[in-house]
C-alpha cells in the first residue's frame, strides 16, 4: 500500500463543554467525521469545525449516530427501520447545510459508537443506514469496518464503500473491534499504536488481542480526537507512516481540494 487516509471524530463538543483538540488535530488529518448533533455537538461547534476543517483542506464526513446525546451515541438502541433511515437523513442534511454555508461539501458518511458496532452485524439497520444516504446523496462515499453489512449493502446499492481500521482499538482474532468495556480494548502507547499502523499500511496485517495474526484491509485509519494524548498519538502515526513511504491522503477529498504527505 503507498498511500492511506487519517480521520477523526471532530466537533463533538456540545455548549461550554469541549472535548478534544479539532484545531490540532485538524492539521494532522486527511478527514474529519464531523459529530451531527445526535450524538454530539451544537450547531455553532460543528459550523467552527466544518471551517476548520475547510481551511485545513480537511475532506469532510458526516458523523452520524442513534439519537443519544446522553450515552455519546454508545448505547444499543433497537430502532424502527423508518425512524432510522429519517433520523440519518437528517443529520447528514443538517451537516450539508452548515458545509455549503461554509462554501464546501460534505463528502462521505461515517457511522458512529453503537450504530458502528451494530451495522458490522446487523443487516437490517445497515441497509436502514444505506438507504438514507442513496435517497439524500448517493455520491458520498461510506465509511466503515472490514466484512461489514453495512459496507456490504453500501457496494449492492452501488454506493463507494471504503475500508478502515482503528489505530488506538484491540481487535479480536476475528477482526472486529474488542468492546470498550473490556480491559486491553484501548491502547495507549504511541509507539505500539503507531507501529501496528505501519504493519497495517504495509503488510495488511495486524496482531489480534489473543496475539494471532489477522488480515485487515483498510483505505483509511481512525486515529480517534477524544482520548487523553490524542493528537501527539495521531502526530506519532502520521510521521511513522511518512518515514515508511506512506502517503497520506483523503480517500474522498472535496473537488478540487485535499492534503497529501
């Protein structure tokens, strides 16, 4: 692999609490899952990141969720399919709004917290998830797990379905995430994390919690913005992945713009 994408989970402050640093780690990135108010952020948060991120030259997702302000969008909800596809619907429409206000676009859809881990499994609301993005804009591209349903349903709806892995996440021998609420699930050392990523872009491979090898095939990493030493952990992949030969770049970028390393 010569080349590879860096995103993050921006704009998810909400009021006068702030979580993370989107001005920093917006210089780090090649794109920005940008939170649409369900699981995070207010109007005037998302707008001042959907800026950054265009001055930056930052491509632009939508990060959508459950309807879960509360539990940050991690909880487990059993949806109807008709309240889930309107409620994707309307966040990604909210973002579009506020981009295009901001004189750029929205250029893909990336999952978030509990929605993420159910649409890996869950065939019913991931073809929830990829109806609503067909019906409002069938050119954004999704973001997702490896062998997931719903990058599955994304490629059946001719939609573009791009491929990640978590920099910062355990992973089981099976290849998917480990659950934050077992030990070891979140790893901390930037060295370690930024060695994995390396092996990730070069060997498509990556060593699992019980210490197997899995094959993991991904367009883009998720170095996540919420996590104590976030952005010198992302500063950390970025300049391992640059020392391998590894060029960063925006899997969707907006026309006529985007940041290679």
């Amino acid at each position: 692999m010569s080349t590879i994408d860096l995103n993050s989970d921006l704009g998810e402050g909400f009021g006068r609490w702030s979580l993370g640093d989107d001005a920093a780690m917006l210089g780090i990135v090649t794109s920005a899952n940008i939170a649409c108010g369900f699981h995070a952020g207010d109007p005037q948060g998302i707008r001042e990141t959907v800026i950054g991120a265009r001055d930056a030259g930052v491509a632009i997702g939508a990060h959508v969720g459950y309807r879960d302000l509360a539990g940050f969008g991690r909880r487990n909800m059993d949806v109807s399919s008709a309240e889930l596809v309107s409620d994707v619907i309307y966040q990604i429409g909210a973002l579009q709004g506020i981009a295009r206000a901001a004189g750029t676009t929205v250029t893909y859809v990336k999952p978030h917290g509990a929605l993420y881990n159910t649409i890996v499994h869950d065939a019913r609301q991931a073809q929830d998830v990829v109806t609503a993005i067909s019906e409002i804009d069938p050119s954004l591209a999704v973001l997702g797990l490896p062998g997931s349903e719903v990058l599955r349903a994304a490629d059946a709806a001719g939609l573009r379905s791009v491929t990640e892995a978590f920099a910062d996440r355990a992973y089981t021998p099976e290849g998917t995430l480990v659950s934050r609420r077992e030990a070891g699930s979140v790893l901390h050392e930037a060295e370690q994390v930024a060695a994995r990523m390396v092996q990730l872009a070069t060997e498509g491979t990556l060593t699992a919690i019980d210490g197997s090898t899995i094959r993991v095939s991904a367009e883009s990493i998720c170095v996540h913005g919420d996590s104590p030493g976030a952005t010198e952990m992302a500063a950390h992949v970025r300049r391992a992945l640059t020392a391998a030969s590894i060029n960063i770049v925006a899997f969707a970028p907006r026309p006529g713009a985007g940041r290679a390393s």
